[in-house]
C-alpha cells in the first residue's frame, strides 16, 4: 500500500468567526475518525496561520510572510491507497469542498 498526502488548501480571501472555524475542525475530526475506521487515515496534521515561505531572491535568502492574499495550506491528511486514483476518491471525501476547500493529491516517495 502506497502512502499519498491530501494537502488542505483554504480560501482565506474571508475571515470565519470562531465558532465557524470550531465547526470545520470539527468535521475534520469526524473525517479522520471515518478515514481511521476505514483503516487508510495515517496521520493528519491542522496548521497554524503564521509562518513565511524562504526564497533564493539575487543570491540572498529572502522572507516573505504566509498567509498569501488567496489560499493558504490549512492542514494535511496523509492516508494509504493502492494508487493515486484511490488516493483522488479518498480526497474527495473531503467534508469542506462546500467553503471553498481544495485538495491537493501527492504520491509520497
């Protein structure tokens, strides 16, 4: 069995109210104890808002802060499949397609 990382990108373009983000999360949980029962969850991992992306700019290190104007990783899944199609039906789960939620689909190696 393949390992494959289902990659949370939010639209953060609007600001949720707390007990909105505490609903989402929610059914995030809800969603992971299903993967888990299912026997393909392998971890899952929330993120923080802050941080900042590291580039190479002129042959010095520069720093720009996270989060982008747009979308933003707002967590990670990392389940089991036979192949990246199984991994794409297992994603597509994904209980917040709904809020503008993408999915990004990665083979781990």
């Amino acid at each position: 069995m393949k390992q494959f990382i289902l990659i949370i990108r939010e639209d953060i373009r609007t600001s949720r109210p707390d007990n909105e983000l505490q609903e989402i999360i929610q059914l995030h949980i809800q969603w992971a104890n299903k993967l888990a029962k299912n026997g393909v969850f392998v971890n899952g991992y929330g993120l923080n808002g802050r941080g900042c992306l590291l580039e190479m700019v002129d042959g010095s290190i520069q720093q720009r802060e996270i989060p982008y104007p747009e979308i933003a990783f707002g967590g990670l899944y990392i389940v089991h499949a036979e192949n990246l199609e199984a991994a794409i039906e297992i994603g597509k789960q994904c209980p917040t397609f709904s809020i503008g939620d993408k999915i990004e689909v990665r083979e781990l190696l």
